[in-house]
C-alpha cells in the first residue's frame, strides 16, 4: 500500500476514533468492540486517536482493561445503533483496512472460533462477509468496495471515506480509459499494418498491368486506397456506395494477386457488381 494510501486509512481510523457517542449505551457497546480480544495477544493501541478514545470513554466503556468475548455483547438485544458503535469499536481494535493497488480490503482478526459469529452478525446487518482460519485465528473478510464503504458509513466515516471513494471512482476510469486506449491503439496499428500491405500490393500490380485486368469495382477500390490509405472500410465503403463486404473482399483479391506467383491464376471474383 503506497504512503498516500496509508496516511488516507490513518485520516479515517482517525475520524473513526474522534466519534464520541453521546448515549452510555453506545459508549459501553463501542468500549466491549475495542476490548474483544479473548484468545488474542492483547493488542496496544495502534494510533494516538485510538489511545485517546480510550482515554475519553473511561469509565463509560465497559471492559476496558479486560478482555472479552464477542459472544458477551448481547448482540440480540442491542439496538441498531448500538450495534453500529460495537461494530466500529471492533474495527478500531481488530480491523485492518487496505488499499493497495486500488482494490479495497477489510479485514477483523477475531478468536478462532469467533470468526463464524462476527460474520453471523455482520450478516444480520447486511453486510455478508467471508471468514476463514489463518494460523489459528479467525479472519473476517470484505473484498468488496461497495460493501466496505457501506460497512463505514454506517460506523460514523464520512469525509475520509469520501475521500477513498473518490480515489476507487479515479482508478476505475483511468483504468477504463487504458483499455479503451489500449484497443484503440491495437486496432489502429493493425489497420494501419493493413493498409500499407495494400498500398504496396495495388503498386506491384499496377506496375504488372495486372490491376487493370480485374474488375471494375476491385479498380475502384484499389483507386481509392491508392488516394485515401488512412481511410477505415466502412469510409471507403461509403465513398463508393459498395457494401463493407465487398470493400473487403476488393482488398483481400489484390493483396493475394500481389502474393500469388504470375502464373497462378486467382480465384474467382465474389464482390458486387459495377458501380452505378
């Protein structure tokens, strides 16, 4: 993850941590999220706004000091907003957030056997999300941009996350804007590979006096070419009222007359009739 990158997820965690809950009942749930670390080295605090959330909440939150299980937040009987403030506290003490070459990945590192019940309870509030086993801890996983936006939103994160949006919405048209080049150039080199391999072949036959033994439209074609070699087959094809297939048919007969020894007689001509 570049240094722009990280200092954008310190702007949020920070922005996170600054939120100071006005109900004791959202400052006891957010404080039980940031102690839930039973089975887990306890975790110091990583950031000086989260020591300073931690410091403010004090005596509101309970289990500071000690750690607990995610099972001891009444998960069930707490209210939505409730739940939201557990939510960030876990994140602030258990989350991680990464942004590394524009896809966004959130992850908790719970307990072993606490990973099935976060996602559980995560999924209770619309955000499904994966869990696996990792050396012996459980790990929660968003790989979802969408979903981990919606996921901070709802904790509190307003104007860092507007800020990673923003970036996930630039990554995504600038490499939207590659490829759309990318295959502009490949088809323009390949028409202009084919278009010299033209020119070159109405010259030879030209200087054989082949080209004027063919028919009328493969010398119209070949005439206009010769005058516009930039032009694409669907101009030349409204330049001489032909259908794009005959154009191209045109085109491929002189090119293989050009390649063909002298003696070799060329297929039969399939383009459409005289021009009018």
């Amino acid at each position: 993850m570049s240094g722009s990158d990280r200092d954008l997820v310190l702007a949020l965690r920070a922005e996170l941590a600054a939120i100071d809950p006005s109900r004791l009942c959202d400052r006891h749930a957010e404080g039980a999220g940031l102690a839930a670390s039973a089975g887990l080295r306890a975790r110091p605090a990583r950031d000086a706004p989260v020591a300073r959330l931690l410091v403010r909440l004090g005596r509101d939150a309970a289990g500071l000091g000690r750690a607990l299980r995610l099972a001891d937040f009444d998960w069930a009987a707490a209210a939505e907003h409730c739940r939201m403030a557990w939510l960030r506290g876990l994140f602030l003490a258990r989350g991680s957030l990464s942004l590394a070459g524009g896809r966004t990945h959130l992850e908790f590192v719970v307990g072993a056997g606490e990973a099935p019940l976060l996602a559980r309870r995560l999924g209770d509030v619309g955000l499904p999300a994966s869990w696996r086993l990792r050396r012996g801890r459980g790990v929660v996983t968003w790989k979802n941009g969408e979903t981990v936006g919606l996921f901070l939103r709802r904790i509190g994160a307003t104007a860092a996350l507007l800020e990673v949006e923003a970036r996930q919405v630039s990554r995504a048209l600038r490499g939207d804007l590659n490829r759309v080049l990318n295959a502009e150039s490949a088809n323009l080199q390949r028409a202009v590979g084919a278009a010299g391999r033209q020119v070159a072949a109405i010259d030879e036959l030209s200087a054989s006096g082949e080209l004027a033994d063919q028919p009328f439209v493969v010398r119209s074609v070949a005439e206009a070419r010769r005058e516009t070699p930039e032009a694409t087959l669907t101009e030349l094809s409204e330049r001489l009222q032909l259908h794009r297939s005959a154009v191209q048919r045109a085109l491929g007969r002189i090119e293989r007359l050009a390649a063909s020894p002298p003696d070799e007689a060329p297929r039969a001509w399939r383009g459409a009739g005289p021009l009018a």
